[in-house]
C-alpha cells in the first residue's frame, strides 16, 4: 500500500480547507448580494410604473407610446392578455384589481416582474437579459475562485518541500536509530517546533548512546567480576587435585577458594538486589524502627574488621525513630561503615553522626583515611566503578550503587566529599 507522503497530505489538506471556506463565502456573498438585487429590481420596475401612471394623467400619449419610451435595456415593458398562466395569490389578484401594483417573483431568483392595469391594459414590466448577464458574471467570478485555489494549492505543495525538510530529515535519522545507529545526528533548520524536535532528537540519541555504553560496561564488568574468582577457583582446584601439594598448601588453597567462593557469593547477592532495586519506583515492607540503634549493631557486627586495624568510633547519634525498610536501611550503614574502615589507615578514626535538622534526618560518615580524587568522586555511585587499583582490590563496585539507590528509594539523598590523602565525608538526608 502506497502511502502518501506529508507534503503531499499537507497540500490535500489545503485544498480541502480552502475549497470549503470559498464555498461557504460564495454562498454567503451570492445571499447578501441577491437581497440587494431584489430590492434594486422591485424598486426599478416600480420607478417605471409610477412613471406610465404618472405620464399617462398628464400627456395625451397612447398605450404604445407609452410601452415603447418606459422600456430599456434592463427593464420590457409590454402589454398582456390577462391573468393567465400567473401565479397570483387571493391577496395579489384583490390589489391588482383594486388598481395598486403588484411584485410578483418568477422561477429564478432575478426574474422578478411587476404588474399593474393601465385603462383596462394588464401591463407587465420584467427583466431584459439582466438574469443571464449576472450568471455569466457569476461564473466568471467562480471559474475566479477555483483558479485562485489551484495555483494556492501548487505553491503549498513547492513550498511544503522547503518546510518540511527538517522533518523527512527526522525521519530518515528515526529509521538509522531503529536499526540500531545512536551515532546520527540532525542539524537544527529553523528555530520552530520543528528545530526543536530535531534538538531533542539529539539529545535522545545522546541518551541512547550512553545508555548503550552503559550496558555494555555493566555486562564487560559482570563478566570480568566473575571470571576472576572463577578462574582462581578453577586453578587451586587444580593444584589440589594434583596431589604434589603439602597439607600446609592445601590449607591455603582450601582457604583461597572458599574466600573466592564467597566473593562470588557476594557478587551475585548484590547483582540481585540492585536489579531488583532498580526495577521498583517504591520502597516496599516499611515499619517503624530506631535508626541510632541499627547503626550501633552495624558497627558491632563489624567489630572483627576495625579491631584488626585497631581503628576508634567516635559516634554521635541522636535517638531517632524511622519509617522505612529496615532490613534495606542496614545495607546502608553496613556498606559505608566497611568501606571506611577498608579505607582508614591503621590506628584511624571514623566519626559517625545522627542528628535532626528540624526539616529531615541527616547521617554523616567520615574517615580520615586515602580519600579520592575528583574523578572518582564524581563516579564512585556508578556500578562496577572502583577507581584506583587499590580500590578496585577491596570490592566488586557494587556497594555504593546499592547504597545510592535504597536512599533514592527511601525518599532522601546521598552526597560525598573527599580529598586525596585526607579521607572522606558521605552525608546521607533522609525524610524526616
């Protein structure tokens, strides 16, 4: 099925809109213009009428005298032979033989004529080739008309090429973008609708390209986060089955690939939550809980991590009750806690603060430890992203993404700063 292109459609258009709008004006300018007409008729026929009356009192001129100087070129005057074949109502047929003048309308809409007894002579005074005239005239003007619309409905169609440029232009760049192509672009030709639909064409091409990247680099990093501990279990695997190993070995790589193993383990578990996480518009499961509490039991159960770098906890929490998923909430503080620690010199201290601002609730974890740069500030939310190969050697990249996404959901926000070789501050609001 051919389909007509929007040029084309545009131009049909105009033709319909400017065909029904001459339509409706000639038929409107034909109505007023007959009213005019008819009164100019009645009247004219009328003026000649009273003349004969008034010439035939006061000149001693005949009938056809009289016929023949009241006649012209619009106007026949002639005299018939009665009534027949005249349409006359009671009313009419009572004034014309009381002496008065009658207006009669005849078939058409300028075929009027008048008729009055002069003596005992029915004469009648009609339209002389004026009906005729003003049709051809009529005509001439219509033939006008569709002419005009015509040659209007060609320019559209020349001009609409021009104008519609920048969007075959859009559509030809819609089709690349369905067969996968982010990279095209349209220029901006007018500062119309139209150029700002192709400069937000840009900008979504823009989107879907770093969406795409994005995909990529989380399927590359999910492959990468795997194949590592998968290959390293897979070796000492290996080496233990090969039997030339000494107990003291086996131990050793017994203990590697259950922390590989748990490692995956990890991974996966937050690959999960994240996907998870990312699909839901709503936090789920809420309930009312003391949030200074679950930081206290966060930081006991990681007692282990920070007594072996003998770092302190300098705490500063308010008793505050919360609404919100708890068990979410503890991913939270449990995330940030072990990141500070992981990242604190030994010796260190971490400073933990809980407090309302009278407006919402706000927690700060700060340490003193190897902070970041701005590069990996502005990215440290992103998944998989770990910065530095120090880093990179601690965790899979996941943490904070997931961190960032529960505060989302809970209804707060998450903010960092950090100096290189100064620590880091994370400052998380949430609702009060």
């Amino acid at each position: 099925m051919n389909r007509k292109n929007l040029r084309v459609k545009l131009s049909l258009l105009f033709l319909f809109i400017m065909t029904s709008a001459s339509f409706c004006s000639y038929v409107v300018s034909v109505l007023v213009t007959n009213r005019f007409i008819q009164a100019d008729i009645r009247e004219g026929q009328k003026q000649i009428a009273d003349v004969m009356l008034q010439l035939h009192q006061e000149t001693d001129l005949n009938m056809d005298e009289l016929i023949r100087l009241s006649g012209n070129t619009y106007y026949a005057v002639r005299k018939r032979d009665g009534t027949g074949g005249l349409k006359l109502s009671n009313r009419e047929a009572d004034n014309l033989r009381g002496g008065k003048i009658v207006f009669l309308w005849g078939n058409y809409t300028l075929s009027g004529r008048t008729l009055f007894y002069l003596e005992n002579t029915l004469i009648e005074i009609s339209m002389q080739g004026f009906s005729s005239i003003y049709l051809r005239n009529e005509l001439r003007k219509g033939l006008t008309l569709i002419f005009s619309v015509f040659i209007g409905t060609i320019m559209m169609a020349l001009g609409g090429k021009h104008a519609l440029r920048g969007i075959q232009v859009l559509h030809e760049a819609t089709k690349e973008v369905a067969k996968g192509n982010f990279d095209i672009k349209v220029d901006r030709y007018s500062d119309d609708e139209v150029g700002e639909l192709a400069e937000s064409f840009n900008k979504m091409t823009a989107e879907l390209k770093s969406m795409e990247m994005l995909q990529k680099d989380f399927i590359s990093n999910v492959s990468h986060e795997f194949k590592t501990p998968i290959s390293s279990i897979q070796g000492f695997a290996e080496l233990m089955k090969s039997g030339r190993i000494t107990d003291e070995e086996r131990r050793e790589y017994a203990e590697i690939i259950s922390a590989e193993a748990e490692r995956l383990s990890k991974l996966t578990s937050n690959i999960l939550k994240l996907s998870k996480l990312e699909n839901q518009d709503t936090m789920s499961e809420r309930n009312l809980f003391s949030l200074d509490e679950q930081i206290r039991r966060v930081i006991l159960l990681l007692e282990p991590e920070w007594n072996k770098k003998n770092i302190q906890f300098d705490l500063h929490l308010n008793d505050i009750m919360f609404y919100g998923n708890e068990e979410l909430l503890q991913q939270v503080w449990l995330n940030l806690l072990d990141n500070a620690i992981k990242f604190s010199h030994r010796n260190g201290k971490i400073i933990v603060q809980l407090y309302h601002t009278g407006t919402s609730i706000k927690a700060k974890v700060m340490d003193r430890g190897i902070g970041m740069d701005d590069r990996t500030r502005e990215r440290i939310f992103d998944k998989f992203y770990q910065g530095d190969t120090t880093r990179a050697s601690e965790g899979n990249g996941l943490g904070l993404a997931l961190v960032k996404r529960i505060v989302e959901l809970s209804g707060g926000k998450i903010d960092v700063e950090s100096r290189r070789g100064k620590g880091s501050t994370f400052t998380i609001v949430l609702p009060d």
